[in-house]
C-alpha cells in the first residue's frame, strides 16, 4: 500500500487547501473542437510551478455565453465548473451522492468539488469522472464573475489582468 504522501487524495487535498497564483500569461486558443476555445495557466504554490493548472473552456458562438473552469492536477480534472445549459443536458447525482447534494436534475450552472468527489479517488487513481455536483450562486452570470468566484474558493489569488476577457468567435 502505498504511503500517505503517495495517497492522491490526500495530494489533491494539500494542493486545494494551501493558496496559489497563477504563472505566466494566458489566451484563448482554438482546439480541435468547433466553437471552442481554451485558455490555460500554470499554478504556483510556495514560490514553485506545480503540476496544477487553471484551464477555462469557452464556446464563443453560444447565445448564452457558455463556459467551463476547472482546476487540474497531472492533467487529471480535481475541480470543475460547468456554467452550461443544453449543451450536456441536465445534471443527476446519483443515489450515493453527498449529503447535501440534490437528486432532482440541476439544469442551471453546477460545480463539481473536490470534496463531493474525493471518495471516488484511489490511492493511486484520480477520479476518471467528478460525478457530483451542486448549483451555484445565481448571482454568477458571467465569464469573469464566475472566474473570480472559482478563484476565491480553490485559493487561487490572482491580478485583475489575470481575469480572462470572452474570447471573439473562431473563423472557420
């Protein structure tokens, strides 16, 4: 068995818990998706780049703006955002979802925690999904509120030249 250090979650629970900042400079780029761009920094904790990153996924064509943030370790999702409507359809947590956390399907933007999901880790396995999420603040209702917003709740300090701008729609 491997030792408490090597435990990812308890990896993940340290890096979530300790604050951040944000390294170097980011901007939306096209991916191999239409209508998507993504956006990517590195974290910093301790004066150290980590193997963390803040990614934010745009769907600039959307009518209603849509978007992901999410908060990775190794290239494994830990956090997730998703601040979108038809796109994935509803959200249902299943019946060993978190006390808290509703059954009825969430159709408005949702956040998947870290701590909703840890028990989904391995010692030696991240999640291959975040199943569990719950509504967010309706008061969140844009790129940039909602980016301040993640940022305050995983630690990650940031400049206001940091806060991302909506990216302009890809020309195909």
């Amino acid at each position: 068995m491997a030792a408490a250090s090597d435990d990812i979650r308890v990896l993940v629970d340290s890096f979530l818990a300790e604050e951040k900042t944000l390294a170097g400079y980011g901007d939306f780029v096209n991916t191999e998706q239409p209508d998507e761009q993504e956006w990517r920094r590195l974290l910093v904790q301790n004066g150290e780049v980590t193997d963390g990153e803040l990614r934010v996924i745009a769907y600039p064509a959307s009518p209603k703006r849509e978007f992901r943030l999410l908060v990775l370790m190794s290239d494994h999702c830990v956090t997730r955002l998703d601040y979108v409507f038809d796109r994935d359809g509803a959200h249902i947590n299943d019946f060993h979802r978190p006390m808290g956390y509703p059954s009825l399907p969430i159709r408005k933007p949702h956040i998947h925690r870290w701590d909703a999901n840890r028990r989904i880790a391995r010692v030696d396995k991240y999640p291959r999904k975040l199943l569990y999420a719950i509504e967010i603040d309706d008061k969140i209702t844009n790129l940039e509120r909602a980016f301040k917003w993640f940022c305050d709740e995983l630690r990650i300090s940031f400049t206001g030249e940091d806060v991302p701008a909506w990216p302009t729609r890809r020309l195909v």
